[in-house]
C-alpha cells in the first residue's frame, strides 16, 4: 500500500509583515499570511484574478529569518505541509484552522521590489531562507550570464 503525501508548495504574497513570537521553551516562531492568485472566468465571461489566502507557520532559524527579511508584498514560495487544528474558543464553540507548517521559506524578489520594509537592507535574488531543497522555480532574469572563456583560456 503507497504511502499518503502531506505536501503543499505555495507561490505567492505577503499580506501583513510577519509576526515572530517565542514559545515557552524559547523557540522562534513566525507567523505569515500569504496570498496566493489563480486566474478564473467571472460571471460576465472575462477572465479575472482571484486570491486564496493561506496562514503559514514557520519554526526555528528560518522564523527569525523571515521575520527579520520579509515584509508585507514580499513575494515568496513556501514548501511545507497542511496541519488541521481544532479548540474550545472562550464562549465555548468549536473552532477549526487549517495551516501551512513550512519546511522551507524562499525569497523570489529582491528586497526592492513588493515589499513595503523600507528598513531592509541589502539585495539579492531569490535566496532559501533555510536549508532545503530548492524545488521551487525560480526567476533568474534579472541575472546576468557568466563570461564566456575563449579556447586559449582552457588549461587542458
């Protein structure tokens, strides 16, 4: 028998700044909502954008990496997996969320582009937030080729 597969790969924005907290035993946690868009016909026939909104969150080293690099419109790509959570609310009714838990946060813009964090610092291109896997596409054309050697330049 196979065995089933919990994995969501995700591509979108940063609706909010994150929000990093610590849990009781001093571990960084990061707290991120991320639109992600898909194009779809309305009702008038033509084609629209329309956003589905995901809470994601992310623990350890790569939580402090978000929280200090992200900001609100920051485009980034999440791979984790889904985790449903269930609660008593204080007025006593049931409560449910379904959320992202990160395995690996990349950063597919430069920091001058989508964000608001005016305080950020630095630029770059698509870096991984954490140690990972870097499944995700990414968007190099911004980057420039490497020279090309000529025949001399060959040691061999």
């Amino acid at each position: 028998m196979p065995a089933d597969l919990n994995r969501v790969t995700l591509v979108g924005r940063l609706t909010r700044d994150p929000e990093l907290r610590h849990t009781q035993g001093g571990d960084p946690v990061c707290s991120i909502r991320l639109a992600v868009s898909s194009r779809a016909r309305d009702e008038s026939g033509g084609w629209g954008d329309r956003s589905n909104y995901f809470d994601i969150t992310v623990f350890g080293r790569q939580a402090e990496t978000a929280s200090t690099y992200l900001a609100k419109g920051r485009r980034i790509g999440v791979d984790g997996r889904l985790s449903w959570r269930e609660w008593q609310a204080q007025d006593g009714s049931k409560r449910q969320n379904v959320e992202v838990i990160a395995n690996d946060v990349f950063f597919l813009d430069s920091r001058g582009e989508g964000g608001e964090g005016g305080q950020q610092q630095g630029g770059g291109w698509s870096q991984p937030a954490g140690g990972g896997g870097g499944d995700l596409p990414v968007d190099r054309s911004d980057m420039q080729p490497a020279p090309q050697a000529d025949d001399d330049d060959i040691p061999f």
